[in-house]
C-alpha cells in the first residue's frame, strides 16, 4: 500500500510541481489524501492532476462540507458565466468532483453510510435545481411552471456516488408544452452527457408516466389521471419514495398528495404481495438472464430485497398507519418496528444487512465512480475494498457478506412466501374454490403466481348474466380446471390467463368456438401455449378470434376454382370477408405448425406464397368483374406481377405484396387500367370486419412513386432499356407473373429478362452493388453491440439476397430465357452453392421465428442479441455462435462474388 502511495504521490510532484507535493505531506488532511490516493484511481487522477480540486485537501482550515445553500450558491455562480451548455458543465464539474471528493475523504475515515447518502444526495440536488433554474430562463420560462420528481435513492435522500438519477419531468397547466420539453432535453444532455471525460450524474427517465415508451415529460393534470387510473404496481411502489426536487416544489408536493390514495389505500392492501412477487420474478429472470446473480442489487439476499420488503410492508400497512410514510429506508424499518410489524431483532439484522450492503456498493462505486454491483475480480482491488470496510483480508469480508445475504434472503423469501399447496392438482382445486366458490382469492393467486385481478375478472365473468353472457359463463364454468392446468403449465402465467380472458370476451357470440374448446381437451392448453409465447399470433387472434377455428377444422383448403365459383355469388363486401378469413386461418394453421414443429419454415413460406397468390388472383376478379359491370369490356390485357419476396415464392409471416402493372392497347387504355389498379390495391390492403388484408408495395414500378401506377407493355421495355438504374435491374430478376393475362404476365416476364440480358452485370456494376448493400446496412440496419437485424444487418439475409440478385443477372447475360426467381435456387448457381443455400435457410428461419415470437411492426425490425436465446427451442442450443458464424461467412461471400476479393472466404 506505501508503494502504491508513493506512486501517486510522485505523479503529484510530476503533474503539479514539488512545492504542491511539499504542501501535501504537511497538510492536516494528509491522511485524508493518502486514503483518497490508495483506494480510488478516480480520486487520484483528480487530486494529482487537477490543483483547484486538490485546493481544499491544503489548506489548515478544517475539510468542510459544504451545505446546501453554499452549494446552490456556487452552482448559480458557475452557471451565470456560461454562454452554452459546453461552458455550464464546465462550470459546475469541478464543483462536483471537489465537493464529491470531500464527502469520500470524509467516508473512508469512517463517517457514517446516513450522512455519507445524504451528503451526495444534497449535492446531486443543488446541481439539478441550480441548473433547471438556469435552463429555464434560457428558454424564456419560470423554474416555478416546472417540477423535476426524484424517485429511488435520490428521492429517499440515499444516493449512491454513482446512483443514476431517477428523474420525471412535469410543467404546469397552461405552460408552453414545446419549450417545458426543450428545457428538459437540454437539463438531461448536461446532466448526463461526457464533458472532457466526466459527466455530472447518469439520468434514468424510465420512471415517467408511460415508461420508456411516454413523453419527457407531461403536465401536472395528465400525470395525476395517469398515476391514479392507468399507473402499474411498480409505479406505485416508486412513489413511495417521490419527492420533488427541483422547480415548483409546492406543486410537486401538491401531487403526491393528491396520489395519496394511490400510493397508500386506506385498508390493509394484502393482494399487493402479489404484485411483488411477479416482481421479484421478473428481476430475478432478468439477473440470471444477464447472468448477475451474485450482483449485490438486484443477486439473491441483495439490497433490492431488502427495498421491496420494506416498501412492500409501507404499501400494505401504510394506508391505516400514516407513521410508515417514509420515504428513507432505514427509517421505514425502524417505524415498522416499532409499529410491531417487524419483529426487534429481524429489524435490527436488516437495518445491519442494508447498511453493510450499501457502504459495500458504496466503496465499489467510489473506485472508478462508475455504477458496478459485482466485486472486482483482481486480488488488489479486493483487498482494498475488504481493508476500506475494516476487514483484515479478503476471506473474511467475503465470509461476512454471505452471511449477511442469506439473511436478507430468508427474510425476504419468508415476507413473500405464502402457505399453498404443493401438488398442481391441488393448486388447480384451490383455484377452482377461489373463483368459482367465492373461496381465498388472494392465497389462490399467491400460490398459483397469478396476479388477484385477474381471478377477479374471471370471477366476475362466471357470474354474468343476459341470456349470452349466462351461456358463455356455464361453458366457461365447465372448462376452468381444463383452463387453470393449461395456465399453470406456461412459464408466465399472467400473461396466459390474461389473454385467454381478452379472447374470451372477443369471442362475442361465437359458442361454436367454446364448445369446441370443450369437446377437444387438448385444444385449450394448445391454444394458450400459441398465444402467450406468440405475439404474432395473439395480434392475430386479438383483432379475429375466428382464426382459431384453424386448429379444429382438418386441413382441407379449398380449390382455388371452387372458392373463386363461391365468390363470384357474394356481394362485395362478403366476397372480400371470405378472403380474409381464408387469410387469416390459413396464416393461424402455418404459424401454429412452426412453432409447434410440423411444419419447416420453407414450407411454411411455401404455404404463405400460395395463399397471398390465390388471395391476389381472387381479388383481381371481383375488380375486373366490377368494373367491367360499370365501365364496360376491358380494352385489351393486363397483368399483374409480383416482385421481392411474392415473386421470389418466399412470403413470410409479415411480407408485403410488390406489384407490377403492365398493359397492352390504345394509349386511353391506360386511364382504365390505372382505375383497375387504384381499385385493385385498395381491395387488397383494405381492413374489414372479418381481419386485414395485406400492405402493398408498388414502389418498384417504372419512376417509383413518381411514376404512373400502370406501365404498358413497350413503355415498360423501353425504360429497362434505357433508364432503369442497378438496383431496378437487379430487382427485376425476382419479377414473376402472378395474375390477370397469362399470355401478356409471361410474355412481360420474358420481355423484362431479355433488358436484363443485355446489360448484364459488369465488374463496376458488381462493386457498385456491394456498396449499395453497405449503404443499405449503414442506413437501416442500425446494428450494434446489443442488437442486431436478421433482415439488413452484417452478413444478414440482405448479403445473399445481393449475391442472388448478382448471380441472376450474370446468369441471365447468357441465358435470356432463363426465369428461375427463388433465393435458394439462385444460390445454387455459385461453386458454394449448398452451404449458401444452408446459411439462408438457417438465416430466414431465425428470421421467421423472431417475427412469430415477438411480432415487430417496423419495416426494418431491430432486436437484441438476446433474443436469439429464444430461438434454442427451434433451432438449437448453438442459435447464437452458428448467427455469428454465418453471418461472417456471408459477409466474405459476397467481398468475394461482388469485389473479386476471395481473401478469407472459408473452403
């Protein structure tokens, strides 16, 4: 540890000169900086390179910390010289890292964890009101029109040196809602953002009203109706520890009084265990998930079981007993005490425990001031964190924090755990007496692990009455031990009862559905095991229930002659109903098979190719056949084709329909087969009551969007011939005809095939394609770290599709006739072809599998690299390394085919 001192003590002298270095040793706070030196290399590149920070650490005066009227003082002093927010965290940095320092100095010679918290906490509050009321009048408002909520450790005056800052932004009626916002943007930016290698303090907003997904901030009004009809239990326990700490404080106090009833209802609110439990369950997957069990927040027996419990108790008790109101978690345990709810000694062992363990995340956090919650693993980083808290070596401070874990951890596990059966039979009984038998609902959803509300809603369906309601309520009735052994057999089972409930009640009068429910016991859990790990299909289901009939009907699909027969004798609106209602039971039976293993995903795309190609043909029909009725014989052929994944015979569960449209005759013609198209895509994308159509994508015509939405024939031609870009060449080796004229859609196919011939694809072409698909990887794949895209991302299915794409085109340079249009066949053209064809097959189920699981809606969907552990149960326990590899090797692929570089290219 001297040699360790010395060192520093040596960049001292060299950074700031000997004299400075001489004026230490002989300072009163020496042993304040040797202990800052040694323990925090955070510490020590300030101290020895910094000589205002150093400042203090000099002078005889005693090592003061500053309060919190000096602090707000010297921020607004710092803030009235800056001119950009540059200047304003550069203002108020070293006031942070001067005064942070001192509150260390001071924690490390043993001052307590209490006012070590409430020290940081001061600070962390002087510079967000100082700054708001900065930033305001800079926008041209009052800080009084505005109201920062603090949450967490800082609303409970507990900050850690690096606790995020758990903030929610408010402004007050009538204030303009634009700029309120522009001055919490910029508050967060000079909060949160690196200057010269150092940030004020991390800022959390999850916390606002609708999350992550809400705006920064809403007013006063919106946030008290949101808080009391629409907030989560999560939210509610936050508020427990809401407290205003910046703007319009009496407004922000006036809230939380106003949320009173929610955060604490006047009775004993027992059922809210339950909401802690689903909790508890939550973090702990999401810690193995990251593999932090041993993370000293959120690992087993760790500080946020000590949280929960205490604000768990605060939530149930808090209501009758307006004394456990705390917004400090070490005065809650000792108001729970003395209230008796906590017994003596189990409050004096958690107030112990949550102490250790906070001055321990403390002293982690105060090394490299970065938010950690895991030990260090180097030897000399654990002898120091074991030496700073008074142990002598490693081995027994260790021995120390297991002990005090597996306290908290019994404590915790006692608080939640209920007396319930163990056998899920029984569970399956209890549950039964619960809802049916008005029995203990809140024990029953203890031990089932489902949350109360929703017993209660099935409780309250059973007892429906109106001749409609009262049958569904006797068939239900008769189903529910089928339907809890369903329940409890998914992992979460929330989410299973919950949707079997909204289905429920979309049924409508649909009894054939229910009876059929009954009649075919395994249906049920196989329906719920579909649509709580199927968010593709739950959208489905939600929007036409009618789909399920798909998995009771035997798999006989009609005749497209036979349907287009039944069709010609419906009026519109039943004729385009049918279609869908094909669409969607057909989509319901391939996405079931999927995922159920009975179907390949090349065979599911093959099933969704033949139904978007029967639902186009059929829709052209009763097109034709109405305008014809209204506007007379058509004047010579048209043609419908299909391009992108239709006309590669490649549909996925969420692919588009890319259209062509092509005619021969008079110039006038073009008038009547442009209303046909406008007609035609309007059938096909339009949403009736019996579910959706398909999205349509025209943009590949001649000119885009800019161009007219029908082509003749030799227009079509002759701008392949003399304007179409690469990308539209490229694009064209996947046309195919798909409906209206045959003659005219396979002599258009040809015709389009011979353009193509004639240009080929030249070795600048080839580069130029591989720089298109870096562009296009650039522009929307937006990969990093954390995410990736399946569709657009490095060495994704976009770079085979290109090598496809390139393939066809040199194929076509010598034989024009050629039509082949599927990705794989086209692979195949390559020397690699077989292991390309395999990497996109694997590519394209992961691909169609992450759509059926988690149903994104963005054109270009982005996941995180976790999602791909999903996939272990279809496609394997090596999902993740075989993406990377593939991906990879894509990559040198198509360096290969495209730039003619085969270095790296695997054999």
């Amino acid at each position: 540890m001297e040699e360790l001192l010395e060192r520093q003590l040596e960049r001292l002298s060299e950074n700031l000169g000997p004299q400075v270095l001489r004026a230490a040793r002989a300072s009163p706070h020496f042993p304040y900086l040797a202990k800052l030196l040694t323990f925090s290399p955070y510490a020590a590149r300030l101290l020895t390179t910094r000589s205002e920070i150093l400042a203090p650490f000099l002078r005889p005066e005693p090592l003061r910390i500053l309060g919190a009227r000096e602090l707000s003082q010297e921020a607004r002093l710092a803030l009235s010289q800056a001119r950009g927010l540059r200047e304003a965290a550069r203002g108020l940095l070293p006031l942070k890292q001067r005064e942070i320092l001192k509150i260390l100095a001071r924690d490390l010679a043993g001052e307590s964890f209490e006012l070590t918290a409430r020290r940081v906490t001061r600070l962390a509050e002087a510079l967000v009101s100082s700054a708001l009321r900065t930033l305001a009048r800079w926008k041209g408002l009052s800080p009084e029109d505005l109201v920062v909520l603090a949450f967490g450790k800082f609303g409970g005056r507990e900050l850690n040196y690096a606790s995020d800052l758990d903030l929610a932004y408010f402004f007050l009626p009538g204030v303009d809602k634009l700029r309120a916002i522009q001055v919490f943007e910029t508050l967060t930016r000079l909060l949160d953002t690196l200057f010269e290698g150092d940030r004020l303090w991390k800022v959390d907003l999850r916390l606002r009203p609708g999350g992550k997904e809400g705006e920064l901030a809403v007013s006063l009004r919106y946030a008290r109706d949101y808080y009391l009809y629409a907030s989560h239990p999560f939210e509610r326990l936050a508020l427990i520890r809401a407290r205003p700490v910046a703007g319009n404080l009496a407004a922000g106090y006036a809230l939380l009084a106003a949320l009173r009833p929610v955060i604490y209802p006047r009775y004993l609110d027992f059922a809210f265990l339950e909401h802690l439990r689903d909790l508890k369950e939550r973090i702990q997957r999401e810690a193995r998930r990251r593999g932090a069990e041993e993370d000293l927040k959120v690992g087993r027996g760790g500080i946020r079981e000590v949280e929960f419990l205490v604000q768990g108790l605060q939530a149930i008790y808090g209501g009758k007993h307006p004394e456990l109101r705390s917004r400090r978690v070490l005065a809650a345990l000792a108001r729970l005490r003395r209230r008796g709810i906590l017994k003596e000694e189990e409050a004096r062992r958690l107030r112990e425990a949550y102490l250790f363990l906070r001055t321990v995340e403390h002293r982690l956090q105060t090394r490299h001031f970065q938010q950690t919650f895991r030990l260090p693993k180097e030897p000399l980083a654990r002898l120091l964190l074991a030496q700073s808290l008074g142990f002598e070596d490693e081995k027994s401070f260790l021995e120390h924090l297991s002990r005090i874990r597996e306290e908290v951890s019994r404590a915790f596990g006692a608080f939640l755990a209920p007396t319930c059966p163990r056998e899920r039979s029984e569970v399956v009984e209890l549950l039964v007496k619960a809802v049916y038998e008005n029995g203990p609902l809140a024990q029953a959803a203890a031990c089932a692990e489902i949350p109360e509300h929703l017993l209660d809603e099935l409780r309250r369906k059973l007892s429906s009455r109106g001749p409609l309601l009262t049958r569904k309520a006797q068939i239900l009735r008769r189903l529910l031990p089928l339907l809890f052994e369903a329940v409890l057999a998914e992992e979460d089972r929330g989410r299973a009862l919950s949707r079997f409930l909204t289905f429920f009640d979309r049924l409508g009068g649909r009894l054939s559905l229910l009876s059929a429910l009954e009649k075919a016991p395994e249906g049920l859990p196989r329906l719920l095991r579909l649509l709580s790990r199927s968010e593709y299909l739950w959208y489905l289901t939600e929007g036409e229930p009618r789909a399920v009939e798909a998995l009771f009907e035997p798999e006989a699909p009609q005749k497209p002659e036979a349907l287009a027969s039944m069709l010609q004798g419906l009026p519109l609106d039943e004729a385009l109903g049918t279609l869908r209602i094909l669409k969607n039971e057909t989509c319901f039976r391939t996405a079931a098979g999927c995922l159920e293993g009975l179907l390949t995903v090349e065979k599911a795309t093959e099933e969704l190719t033949r139904l978007a190609k029967v639902f186009a043909r059929l829709t052209l029909e009763i097109v034709l056949r109405e305008v014809r009725e209204k506007h007379g014989p058509p004047p010579g052929p048209f043609a419908v084709l299909a391009l992108g994944k239709l006309g590669a015979r490649e549909m996925g569960f969420r692919s588009d329909l890319d259209l062509l449209f092509v005619y021969e005759g008079p110039p006038e013609a073009g008038y009547y087969w442009s209303r046909v198209a406008q007609r035609y895509l309007s059938y096909l994308t339009l949403k009736t009551p019996e579910g959706e159509g398909y999205p349509v994508d025209a943009r590949l015509r001649p000119e885009g969007r800019k161009g007219p939405l029908v082509s003749s024939l030799s227009g079509l031609l002759t701008y392949y011939r003399e304007e179409a870009r690469l990308w539209e060449r490229a694009a064209a080796v996947r046309l195919r005809p798909l409906a209206g004229d045959r003659d005219l859609g396979r002599r258009t196919n040809l015709a389009v095939r011979k353009e193509l011939a004639r240009k080929g694809l030249s070795e600048a072409e080839a580069r130029e394609l591989y720089e298109m698909r870096l562009y296009m990887e650039r522009e929307r794949a937006r990969e990093d770290e954390r995410s990736f895209s399946p569709k657009l991302g490095y060495g994704a299915l976009a770079d085979l599709e290109f090598l496809a794409m390139a393939a066809a085109l040199r194929r076509l340079s010598q034989t024009p006739e050629f039509t082949e249009t599927r990705t794989p066949k086209l692979l195949g053209l390559l020397p690699e072809g077989p292991a390309l064809r395999e990497h996109y097959a694997f590519l394209r189920a992961v691909e169609q599998y992450l759509i059926l699981l988690f149903d994104p809606r963005e054109e270009d969907p982005l996941y995180p690299r976790e999602a791909l552990s999903g996939l272990v149960p279809y496609l394997g326990p090596e999902v993740r390394e075989r993406y990377e590899k593939i991906t990879r090797e894509n990559r040198e692929f198509l360096r290969k085919y495209l730039l003619g570089d085969s270095g790296g290219v695997p054999a």
